[in-house]
C-alpha cells in the first residue's frame, strides 16, 4: 500500500499550477510496483502505447511499439508505457494516494525504463505530473516557465527546446517525488539503471471543449433549426452584416448553451471518456443478475477495470457517466455513485442493502458484462 508521506492540501496550496518542487522522500521505503521485465512485456503487446527513445551523441532514434527488445545499445535509451495502470494491477495501485485530486482531471500513469544517459531530452509539458522516482537514480532539471523558449527539431516525434537555465537542479533518489506544473520546461537523465513512475494530470483545452460539445449537438442533432426572420427589413448595402443581425446570430450559437441538463450530460460523457485503451474483456458467457448476486452473497469481491473512468454530479447520484456513457438509476440508488465511482472494489459488506435493490444489481451486472468491472481472483 502506498502512502505518500506530505500533507496534500498544503502541497495544493503551495505549489499546484504555481512552481515546480522536488519533495523527498513523498514515498517512504518505495518498492517499484513492476518489474523492468514486466514493463518491457507490456512493451511488447500491440494495444499498449509504448515508446523507445535513445540518444546518439546528437541524434535521436524513437520508435513506438510494440516494441522489440534485440540487439539493444548498452547506455542512453530509455522506454515508456503510456498508461500502465490500464494494464498492471501493482501499477495502478501507485495511483491510489493522488485519488484526493479530482478524478476527471487525471490522465494516466506513464512509467519509464533508463539505462544510464536514458531520457528524452529538453522538452515542455502542458498538463500537471508527478514523477515518482522508483529504483536507480535520476538527474531532473527544470527552468522557469517562460513564452521565448527556442524549439530545436532533432527528430519529427520529439518537441525539444534549447537549454535553459535551471531553477531545479537535483538527483531523485527512490521515493523522491518531483512535481512539474504546465509550461515549464525539464530534463531528466538516469545516472544508473532508473525507472520512473510519472502520474499525469491533464487539463482540458476550450478547444477540445468547443470541439467535443460540437460534435454532441451534431450526433444528437440539437439546434436543428435554421435562422428565422420574418420581419427582415430591404437594405441598400447588399455585403452588409448589420449588427442586429450578427447579435441574432449568436443568439443562436449562444441558446445552445443555455441548457444545463444538456451541458451536464454532454460534459459527463466527454469527461468519462477514456483517451487510452483499456483492458476490456466482456464476460463470456454473459453473466445473469441471480448470478452477480449469489457471487456477492458467497462473500466475493468486484473489481474495477483499471484506467476506468466513471463520474457524476453530487446533486444527481444516480446518474452515472461511465466510460463516455450514462447510465440512469432510480433515485433512491443514490448510493450507487460511490460504490461504481468513487470506489476500486465491491463487496456484500460495502453494498449493504443496494445488493437487494433490482436496478442496482441489474445494472452492476451489465457492467461486469461490458468487461467494467470483473471478478478479484
């Protein structure tokens, strides 16, 4: 179990989206949740996202998987798993104490394995991430964040930037932790055989915003009505937009957001929309309610499928957004919330009276059916 060792809502207060900061020793005792061998197996199978990266005096060589791990160089190369809480149950488990940040705002778990000189190189990111030091050492260095940064192209799937002057300058040890908000630019090497575990958080863009919503009115075609004006005045100015006429246009675009109900909906959907694949297994042959039932009441446990993600609003708990859907319940399930979003596993004892609730048990067995949720071995 892990636990890390710094009082959260201090660190929130401190240093979230504000500074970079290094805080040793945030796991004591850490023992890395995966083996090198492990990881380099998740390497390997096409549906997990999985990078090589090396360097050769000034040239860079990056390939993505699945990987192959022959004829490999002796130093400088290092390679990643995006997402390795999708596909390791000791992996997701190093997730569990930064569950005090919101759910929808976390990405993913991306470990990396170095060899000595191994890294990526001078590079900004836009989301917010943890990098937990596992075994071996690390040199990080991270700058100030500014807008003049100078990218520098040595290879078309790398973003690097030309050297900056360090405000961070330190070596991880295992259980270090180093904190790096959006924007400022970093760069970590392992002085010995490394690996690093980075738990990612990812805000989104208006962009992607805008874009998503679009897509949802046109899917469910909403706003399927043309522009009316049956007291449209004759002009002499035939190129003229007039202003009454731009403001009744975007009254149009803006009506559609005058909705909440429709908002909450599509912004639950987006949001529990999982941007890396996940390690889905439908049951086979499909399970029925008496079955889920009698599996609970034998005393058994129910897993979530890692990476999961599963949301909703407080006011409406029995409206759930899983996996980019949502699913319904009658109100008083309103315990349903925190047993499918808030929690990893479920039991008898957890349940309580919701195992006797048909709804409830119709629509865990649907999920344990859909490869959601899954039986602990």
């Amino acid at each position: 179990m892990y636990q890390l060792s710094f009082a959260f809502d201090a660190f929130l207060a401190q240093y979230w989206q504000k500074q970079p900061t290094i805080i040793k020793g945030g796991f004591q005792n850490f023992i890395d949740p995966i083996s090198p061998d492990e990881l380099a197996g998740l390497a390997m199978e096409e549906e997990v996202d999985s990078r090589y990266i090396a360097r050769h005096g000034e040239d860079w060589d990056v390939r993505h998987g699945p990987l192959s791990f022959d004829n490999m160089p002796e130093d400088n190369w290092s390679f990643t798993v995006q997402a390795a809480n999708h596909w390791h149950e000791g992996a997701a488990r190093l997730v569990a104490p930064f569950r005090q940040m919101p759910g929808w705002l976390f990405d993913d778990l991306m470990i990396s394995y170095s060899t000595p000189g191994g890294g990526v190189g001078p590079h900004i990111d836009q989301y917010d991430v943890f990098i937990v030091q596992g075994s071996g050492k690390r040199r990080w260095r991270v700058g100030p964040k500014k807008e003049d940064y100078e990218e520098e192209f040595r290879h078309p799937a790398l973003r690097h930037i030309k050297n900056f002057d360090p405000i961070i300058d330190e070596i991880l040890e295992p259980g270090d932790i180093l904190y790096i908000p959006p924007g400022f630019p970093h760069d970590g090497y392992a002085i010995e055989t490394a690996m690093s575990f980075s738990v990612g958080f990812r805000s989104p863009k208006k962009q992607e915003l805008l874009s998503s919503f679009a897509d949802y009115v046109i899917a469910n075609e909403i706003g399927d009505v043309h522009y009316h004006n049956p007291d449209l005045p004759a002009r002499k100015n035939y190129g003229a937009i007039p202003d009454a006429e731009f403001r009744d246009l975007e009254n149009m675009m803006r009506s559609l957001l005058d909705h909440p109900q429709l908002l909450r909906q599509w912004m639950g959907e987006h949001l529990s929309a999982s941007r890396h694949e996940l390690d889905v297994i439908t049951a086979e042959p499909p399970w029925q309610i008496s079955e889920t039932y009698q599996f609970l009441e034998d005393g058994e446990t129910i897993n979530r499928l890692g990476g999961l993600r599963a949301f909703y609003y407080p006011e409406h708990p029995h409206i759930l957004y899983i996996n980019g859907e949502r699913f319904e319940l009658p109100p008083e399930c309103s315990n349903a919330a925190t047993y499918l979003c808030d929690q990893d596993t479920i039991s008898r004892d957890s349940l309580g009276k919701q195992l006797d609730h048909p709804a409830f048990m119709a629509l865990l067995t649907q999920l344990i059916n859909l490869g959601y949720w899954y039986p602990a071995e």
